[in-house]
C-alpha cells in the first residue's frame, strides 16, 4: 500500500507539473513589452532608436541550462534560469538590443526586446525563465547583442541557474561567450 501511495503521488506531482508549464508565447510575461519588462528599473532606460554610429558591440552566446538529468535521460531536473546583464564600465552607458531565447533545436522561442534598452554605468538587469518553462530544453541558449557610442570595459553577461526541491538544492552560472564582435 505504501508503494503505491508513492507512485500515485509521484503521478499527481507530475501531473501537477505538466498543467504548471506554460509555453513562453501563452505565459504572461510573454505579453510584456520592453518599456513593461525594464522601464522602472533603476539605471535601464528603454531606448525608442537604434544607436547611431557605433563605437564598440558584441554579440554573446549564454548556455542556459533549463533542465539537466539526474541518473538517465529519462529523469531531467528543471531549473529557473536568470540571465544577468551588467553593464561594468564606470562612466559609460551601453545599449542593448537583442536579448532572444533559443531552444535546443536553435530554434529562437522567445524575444524579450521589442526595444533597446540602455543601461547606465554600473547599472545591471535581467531576465528570468521560470523552471516551469519547458520550452528551451537542455540546449536552451540566449544570444544578446550589445553595442556603446564610446570605448567601453565588456558587460559580463551570465545565466544563473538554481532549483530546490525538498532539502535539495542546485546552482551553478554559466558565463557568456562573444561570437561576434562588431568593428567600426
């Protein structure tokens, strides 16, 4: 009886689970636009252009990883996945322009920018993917794009990814990569 107590509950729990995903084009905060997503945010400031002539930009490659296995393929744990964006030059603002979300197959899932946003000196954001959003799997990656007017020291662009269940709990970070530089 006991076995089967477990089993039901862990039929429940998965149930339960499956009903909580929501895909990012129907969760709500899919809907929000940039000015919603970053506009009361201390030191961003949504840009209503592109900028003009730029000095310095990258384009970064951050693996995020929304769901690992545990013992087999058949046993995968998901995570919640924040994606942080720190501007770290003192005087400096940067822009950035893209911050999209790709799922395993490298198909793009979800764009959070309809807007650049500027971050000022020192100023930091970001971006959270619920554990509950399935849809990245994996392989799940973001690809940012960021550029200044003027010289710059490089952002660090990271994904932090944490899970707790029970009395177990996970992190781990996963810095970003610059796959394209942007020369003027």
């Amino acid at each position: 009886m006991a076995s089967l107590k477990v089993v039901l509950t862990g039929v429940l729990l998965g149930a339960l689970s499956a009903c909580a995903a929501q895909s990012p084009a129907h969760s709500p905060a899919a809907r929000l636009s940039a000015q919603q997503r970053f506009g009361d945010r201390p030191g961003v400031t949504v840009l209503t252009a592109e900028l003009d002539a730029p000095a310095q930009g990258q384009t970064l490659y951050v693996p995020v990883y929304s769901e690992i296995f545990d013992s087999d393929q058949e046993r995968a744990f998901q995570l919640t996945a924040t994606l942080s964006l720190r501007n770290t030059d003192r005087s400096q603002p940067i822009v950035i322009d893209t911050v999209d979300y790709y799922n395993s197959g490298g198909d793009r899932v979800f764009s959070y920018l309809d807007q650049p946003i500027q971050l000022g000196p020192l100023a930091s954001t970001e971006v959270v993917v619920d554990r509950t959003n399935v849809a990245g799997g994996a392989g799940a990656n973001f690809i940012v794009q960021w550029q200044a007017k003027a010289p710059v020291s490089d952002p660090v662009v990271e994904a932090v990814m944490i899970s707790t269940a029970s009395q177990q709990g996970m992190s781990f970070v996963s810095p970003g990569r610059v796959i394209d530089e942007l020369r003027p």
